[in-house]
C-alpha cells in the first residue's frame, strides 16, 4: 500500500541533498527478494529544517516512504554478501531495518566488483545522516576588489602589486619580404629592455578615500529568542496531558491533538504549534 508514513508535505526539490537510483528488497526469513520496481532514494530536508528520507515510485512518482530522521540515528551500510548486484541495509537506532539495491545506471559488461560509484554515493548519505558531511568552503573576500596583500601593501604606504600579467604569444615568423633597398642611413638600433611599469604610490588622502568607500560589515544580529527544539516541546506536551511515550514524535504528538479535540493531520511542526496553542489556552502550558 502506497502512503506517506507521515503523511507530511513534501520538501521543495532544491532541497535534494543527495538521490540515489534504487529499489527496494524485502525480506522472508532468510529469504531476500528485489521489488522489480524503479526507485529512487533521496535525503531531503524540509521548509521546517527536518530531515526526509524518501523512496519513491519512478514509473509513477508516488512517494511511498517518507521518513524523518534526526542526526545520527540511521546508518547505510553495504551488504557485501550479495554478489548479483550492490544491496544496502538502512539501519536505525532503534532496531528498524530497510534494504534497498541500486539501480544506478552502469556501462555495459562492467560486473559488480566495480563498486565505486554506489560507495560514493552511500559515504555521502552516510555523512548527511550523521552531520560529518564538510561544509563548502567559504569564498575568499576582498576589499573594494583588491586582495588581502594589496590591501596590507596600500596601508603601509607601498604600490600595490601589479597583477600578473599573461605573457605574451611568441608572434609567428612572417613569411620573408622583398629586401629594401639599399640606404646610407644607419637603421636606430631597437631597444631590447621593456621600460618597467612605474609604481604608483598612495598618499595619506587616497588611503583615507579608499578605506571611507569601504562599507563596513553590519554586525551579525543577536539571534531571535526561539522555542526548545521539537523534541523537548514534545515532551513538554506529553507531561502536560500525561500521555505515555510514543512510538515517535508524530505519534505522540498526534495522540496529544486527539486527546484535546483537535486536527491530527498534516505535518509535524504545524501540528505542534497547534496543540501548544490549545495547551495554552487551557492554562496547561506556558
């Protein structure tokens, strides 16, 4: 049966962080058999800074499992076992268990020793699940276009230094021309020294001009006091109500809105959001 587990919106496709062409595997005992479907696998994250696991239908689009995970509770690992074809098991701390075997395109007659571009892809997702993906780096900024020498060299009252400059294509040999005729005059012998370029200095007033054209950054903004994270509102809402732990933090929080007569669809941080309101009304949460 084809649902969302969470029944949550799905996060805006620029949030892709990494996809993976895969089916699926289900499991009879000791018995492993490959779903023929064509699936991908994406992590994705959410308008509300939740992360998705998805698997999807690619012949009909239909998202059939759509998962949040927190940092570091589920692991992709390799089954080296399974020698037809390149099986992972997605492992949560819990104790739940998925398996999936990809479907990423490979060129013809290379068999599955060749592995590297499925363990590229599960590393990354690997480093997504547990945050220890490195950020990009930060690109370099200069100061009204000149670099952090030029800079130095310019308050200190040197030139700044000249960029480099591309040398210079050798020009080609032109074919020979007819000989000129003969003449007293002695040809002015060409010079073989390239004048050098002359430095240019700044003054007191430039540096002053310079600096006052540079805009200051603006102070980073003092962070907005926010709510606990979702797991503590949660269990916030939990005590309140004095409901028994949930399988998760949606079921729990469904569970809450039930109990107070409420809505108990859509997507998690609505739903919070909801029942606080209703707690608050009852004077049961602050």
């Amino acid at each position: 049966m084809s649902s969302s587990i969470f029944g949550a919106p799905q996060p805006a496709a620029s949030n892709v962080l990494l996809q993976m062409k895969a089916g699926k595997l289900t499991q009879s005992g000791t018995t492993v058999t490959a779903d023929p479907r064509k699936g991908l696998l994406l992590l994705q994250k959410s308008d509300d800074d939740l992360m998705h696991l998805i698997w999807k239908d690619r012949s009909s689009n239909t998202v059939e499992d759509d998962l949040i995970i927190f940092q570091g509770d589920a692991t992709l690992k390799h089954l080296p076992q399974c020698k037809t074809g390149y099986a992972m098991l997605l492992e949560f701390t819990t104790g739940r268990k998925s398996l999936f075997w990809s479907q990423e395109p490979r060129k013809k007659g290379i068999d599955w020793e060749d592995i590297a571009k499925e363990s590229e892809l599960m590393n990354k997702a690997n480093g997504i699940l547990n945050g220890s993906q490195p950020p990009a780096a930060a690109p370099s900024v200069g100061f009204g276009g000149m670099t952090h020498s030029e800079l130095l060299a310019m308050l200190s009252g040197g030139a700044a230094p000249a960029a480099a400059q591309p040398a210079a294509a050798e020009p080609s040999t032109p074919a020979p021309a007819p000989a000129p005729a003969t003449t007293d005059a002695a040809a002015p012998e060409a010079s073989s020294a390239t004048p050098a370029a002359a430095a240019t200095a700044f003054s007191a007033d430039s540096i002053a001009n310079i600096l006052g054209n540079i805009t200051p950054a603006a102070p980073a903004p003092a962070p907005a006091p926010g709510k606990p994270i979702l797991p503590v509102r949660v269990a916030r809402i939990r005590e309140a109500l004095a409901l028994a732990p949930g399988q998760n933090l949606v079921a729990t929080s469904r569970e809450a809105a039930t109990t107070l007569g409420l809505d108990a669809g859509g997507a998690l941080l609505p739903l919070v959001n909801r029942v606080e309101a209703r707690l608050a009304e009852l004077g049961l949460c602050s």
